[in-house]
C-alpha cells in the first residue's frame, strides 16, 4: 500500500454562509494532497507533466460525512492500493485533527471520504496510456515495504 | 420529472495549465444549476434559508468525460426524479453546446455527468428533517406534468 | 469612451462566513465583465490569444464600499476612457441592482470600485507590445460615438 | 515594524491556461499570510471574531511584477508599519523563492506587491470602531522590538 497523509489549515475563502468549508473545495484538498504524496515518493507531477504525460481527472466519488470549520486543520491521507494500468486510483479521508472552535485537543473525526480516479494521458496525442514505469516502480516499492 | 438546464459560459480562472476547465469547477456548475433551478420553480434557495432551513451536500458522484474549453459554453442539466424524503437526489448532464474552438456551430457533447444528494437540515438543530411541503408541492406539480 | 454592463448573480459559494461576498471574488467579476465587454465588441479575448497576443494584469486598484450579499444581482460596469498603446486602463464599478433580502426594489447601490490595467504582450517572446489594430479600431470607434 | 513571511506552494487550480498563477488568487495568498501573521503573533483572526469584531478588507492595490508558476514555492512577506486606529494597513510581497521549472536554486524573485487595507468593524452594529487592544498591544511590542 502507498499512503500519505496531508495537512492542510482551513481558510476564511473556503468557508461559506453556513460557517462550514464549502463542498467544492474539498475536490481541492484532494489533489494538494495528491501532489504531496507524489511529491514526497519522489515524482513531482511537474516532473510528469514535462516527460509529457497529464493526468487527468476521470472519476470523483465523495460523501460528505462531518462539517469542517474556517481554521480548522484537516489531515488527508490518500491511498493507493492497486497497481495502476492506464487509470490510477485514490482512496482518501479528510479528518478534522484540530477543532477551531475548541481550546481543548479532541478526537479526530473524518469529515469526507473519497474515491478519486486519473487516467495516465499521452500529452501530444491525447490517447490513454499505461503509467510510466517511474510511477510503477514508486509503487511497487511502497508495495513491498506495506503489503 | 423535475428537469431544468442553465446554461454557462466557461470563465478564464476556471481553466488550468492543460488548458481544460480545472475539474473541481464542475461542482460549482452543479450548485449555480440547481439554485437557478429552484429559482425557476419558485422556490429560491435563499427562502429556504430564511424558514430556517439548509441543504448541505452529503454525496456526489461525478465522471468526467470530455474536457471543456475556455469561452465554452456549457448547459448543465438538472433532474429531480424521485420525491425526496429526508434527501433529494439531482440527477446531472454537463455538455459542451458551443466549441470556442470551432466557428461552426457543432453537436453537443457530453462533457460530465454527476449524481449530487442534498439533505435537509433544520438550520436551528442542526438535525436531518423531511422536506418541507413547500419543496414536496412544486415537485409533485411537475411529477403530474412530466412523469 | 468604450463602455459595456454586465450581470452577474452572487453565488453561495463566493460568500464567506460574514455572509457577504469574499473579496477575492470581485477580481473574477472584473474578468467576466472584460470578457464579455470584448465579446460584445466583436472581439472575444480567444481570438486575441489565437493571434498571438495575451492580456496579463499588471494592476489592480479596488475600493469595498458595500458589501454583497448571496444571490443579489450584481452590474459591473467597464469603461476604456483612453486609446491603449502597450498598457489598456478598464475603469469598474460593481453595484447591487437587486438586494435579495428586500422583496422590493432597491435603488442600485455601489459596492467596489476599481481601476485595472492589463499590457498587451506578444505570447512567443513574452515581451509588451503595442496594442492591435483589432483593438484600437473597435476603441476609437467607440469613442467616436460617445465622446 | 510588525513583519510575518508565510510559505506558499503554487496549486494546480491556481494556473491558468497561460500557465501561470491566475492573478485573483494572489488575494487568497494575502489572506493566507495575514491569517498565518495574526497567529503568530498570539492572535489568531477566529479569537477576534468570537470576541465580535470583524476585519472587512476596505482597500486593496496589488501591482503584478513577474509571474509565478505551477509548484514554485512562495515567500509572501506582511508587514505592519503604522499603528492602526480604525483601520489597519498591511504592506506585502509575494516572491517566487523556488522556481519549479528549474533544478538548480534561484536567486528570490519578486512576483506582486500589495498594499492592503482592513477596516475594525463592531459585527453586531456593523460599525467601524477602534482597533481592540489586544490588537495594539501585540503590535506595539513588535514595534518596541524593531522600530
């Protein structure tokens, strides 16, 4: 398995009329959080982008369990579990870890949990793709270490 | 069937390096839909809030299928086919109408299609709550028009 | 001059928790109403892109003055007052046209105020230029008629 | 003088199709750093408003210098320099202190530069008031500390 989790301080921007973050903005939350992970695996989705693969969003699935609030800290951690061919998919939670609204410390709860699903694309062509061997490779070390 | 589109024209900050609209944006087309759509029903969202109640969402399901372009314009169509209890499921269809790539005009494209539950909330509570008879009416109006 | 109004309805997500419209979202407003202010004078800012030339901002100027609230209708109106050479100055104001927490009408009622300036830059070399003729015939067309 | 840096790493939703940071956010990384300042310095911005003051932001003028781009890390720098009475004016920089598109190490460069103003507002009478001492008491040490 290869996991990854990011912190992330809500902002005044992010939160709507009802005090809570706006749900679109958690489709945010995601992908800094997929960036982070690719990041910290050693494959900055820059790098990706320059050997000429994009990686487009294919697929988004995310139940909205618990409200965040502005200045709250949320933890997202982001799984991969499966070797990916030309897609590649994400299991992610997002849970408060600090309550603004609280001085004490509390228990973290999950505010939304997600599937989200990119497909390898080939720049110039626009045609799907297999994944790089440098993402499956990454993978397969994780893999290894957390069965 | 409650079924309504709204139509909308592709903005620059929503688009991003690939030169595609950013797919978190297409949640944000989901909410000005269906405000407009309730609007059109006589029932603006903004009432709603005002008798003291909120529809947060709690679940959306979302698959990308063709990318839009800046200055496209889009139609995102909005259907209500069941009569919602405690929940209200909105059935949804972003296509691309206008290419602002093309100068003829072409034959729209399917560009997403997504699934967005609302629950009501009594405001006050903060618990889950039927709908009020104010939603129930307007959809059983159109339900007896268009089954 | 060159002047064009554009409409926008205030939606839930550009509120934040004061209730009013996040001021960040006004820089969008200004761009829709550009965008739109171009279009309207036969010169959508795709075609300028296509030819080679792209607009960034080099300057914002904004004044609050009244807050906006979810789901007014906003008009913002741009002006050119002065024929561009490198640099084109847009003169905006932002007004409520319907306050949607009055069930009367409202008079129009400022609320912002801003001076942007955008430089007319060739896309390939990266470097400033004069404005085209595409723009400056359209302008002093304009100004031709509305001293 | 009252100074904070605040880090920033450029997200994907924030470029545009020019490949750059879309000039609206550089609004949201202002609030980030003030947001970030205000904590530390003991005062976190939710404190004050739970203490029934809001902090509208009244003025903004932001001059565009150099563009950042996707993944370069940002130092935005905010600074206090005068002691506020109603208002309170935040003087900031944005600099690009890790080019993405490059390997080696860069020398800062400076992107935007903003002056920013926010207004002490009393939130149930909606009136501008004095600056809360706890604003001015922090602030009057950081000037005691450097002049």
């Amino acid at each position: 398995m290869f996991s990854y989790t990011y912190r992330h301080r809500v902002r005044y921007r992010e939160c709507d009329p009802m005090g809570v973050v706006y749900h679109g903005h958690y489709l945010d939350y995601l992908e800094y959080a997929r960036t982070e992970a690719l990041r910290n695996a050693g494959l900055p989705y820059r790098q990706l982008e320059e050997s000429g693969i994009i990686m487009p969003v294919v697929d988004i699935s995310i139940r909205y369990l618990s409200p965040a609030h502005y200045d709250d800290l949320l933890e997202v951690t982001t799984r991969v579990e499966k070797m990916p061919s030309v897609k590649i998919a994400f299991d992610c939670e997002v849970s408060v870890v600090e309550d603004a609204r609280k001085t004490e410390p509390v228990a973290p709860r999950l505010s939304a949990r997600a599937d989200v699903t990119l497909c390898f694309v080939d720049a110039k062509s626009g045609r799907p793709r297999r994944a790089p061997e440098s993402v499956t490779r990454v993978l397969a070390d994780a893999f290894a270490r957390i069965p």
